[in-house]
C-alpha cells in the first residue's frame, strides 16, 4: 500500500468514525451517564466488531453478512433491546451518579451494536473491496489496514466518551445531573431503536 491509499482509507474510515450512529449514540450516552472509564468496555466491544468484518472483507467472507439471515436478525433485536434496558434504566434512575458498570455487559453491547449496524456492514463489504483490492494484500499491506481502521475508530470514539464525560463533569448540581442522565438514557434508547429501523 501506498501513502496515499493508507491516507485515504484513514479519511475514509474517519468519515464513517465520526457519522453519528448506534456506535458513537450509545457512547456518548454512556460517558454522559456513568463516565469515561465505563464506556471503554462498550468502545472495545464496538471496535472488536468492526475487526470481525474487517477480516470477513480481507479473507473473501463478504458473503457471511448475506447469509447471516436469522442470526442477523436475532443479534440485531438483542443488541437493540438490550440498549434500550439500558437507557430506560439511566432514565428512570434518581440517583446522579449511575453506578451500572458491568465490563461484560458494556462489551458485549458494543459488539453486538457493530453486529448489527447495517452501515458498518455496508463499509466493509461493499466499500472497501472496491476501494482495496483486498486479494492481493501482503501480510504488511494486512497489519496497515488493520491499524489504521481500528486506531481510527477507538480514537474517534474515546474522543466521544470523553466529550460526554466532560460534559457531565461540568455540571455540578444535582437537578441538572438528573436531567443528564435523562437525557443520556433517551439517547441510549434512541440507540436501540435505530438499530431496529435500520435496514
């Protein structure tokens, strides 16, 4: 690969990084609700995903997510319901400092939010075959896209969590705690939510 092709894939993959979806929604309202370090789980879980399809695209499996079918659809209601027990939970909650941290279950939430992301899908078994010809990719050519896309993506998301985060930090009265985390519960619905209606 050459400096331009490695530079334009970046751009690329920061256009779709910074495109508000699922993947940065459900971030920022994690940050906002329960803070920087508890959404890393969630972004790991979302970057784990993109890995999948991203050796699905290398290794000619673009075919898996057109034979996915009811797995798909089955990840995808998961995933979608999942985000929404979780907002409606951050919503409901009184307390200004939300304690719901599982490591596992931010995870797992972000893996299943890239599962079954229509959009992810697209990039990276649509696009970038056409953008790279990923036959021919030497071993090097493989660990360049590799850090690229994903260092790109955990970058653009952790930049997220800590907006959120910041955001919170500067509020410090407890009325508008509370409506933060409403909002950030309503963010997380909405989440799941557009997981559903995405086709």
């Amino acid at each position: 690969m050459d400096l331009i092709t490695t530079l334009s894939l970046a751009l690329a993959m920061f256009i779709l990084a910074i495109t508000p979806g699922p993947g940065v929604l459900a971030t920022v309202a994690k940050s906002l609700a329960t803070g920087f370090q508890n959404s890393l789980g969630l972004i790991l879980g979302i970057v784990l995903g993109d890995a999948i399809f991203l050796l699905f695209a290398i290794f000619g499996l673009s075919f898996v997510a057109k034979v996915m079918g009811d797995f798909f659809i089955i990840v995808k209601y998961c995933g979608s319901l999942y985000l929404i027990w979780i907002g409606i939970k951050i919503f409901i909650t009184k307390e200004t400092n939300i304690s719901e941290t599982s490591k596992t279950g931010n995870f797992i939430t972000g893996l299943l939010i890239t599962l079954s992301n229509p959009k992810v899908i697209l990039f990276y078994c649509g696009f970038l075959p056409t953008f790279l010809d990923l036959s021919n990719l030497k071993n090097t050519d493989i660990m360049i896209v590799f850090f690229v896309i994903l260092s790109i993506l955990a970058s653009v998301l952790m930049a997220y969590a800590y907006l959120g985060e910041s955001t919170r930090s500067l509020i410090k009265n407890k009325k508008s705690l509370r409506r933060v985390n409403k909002i950030a519960g309503c963010v997380m619905v909405t989440s799941g939510i557009a997981i559903v209606t995405k086709s």
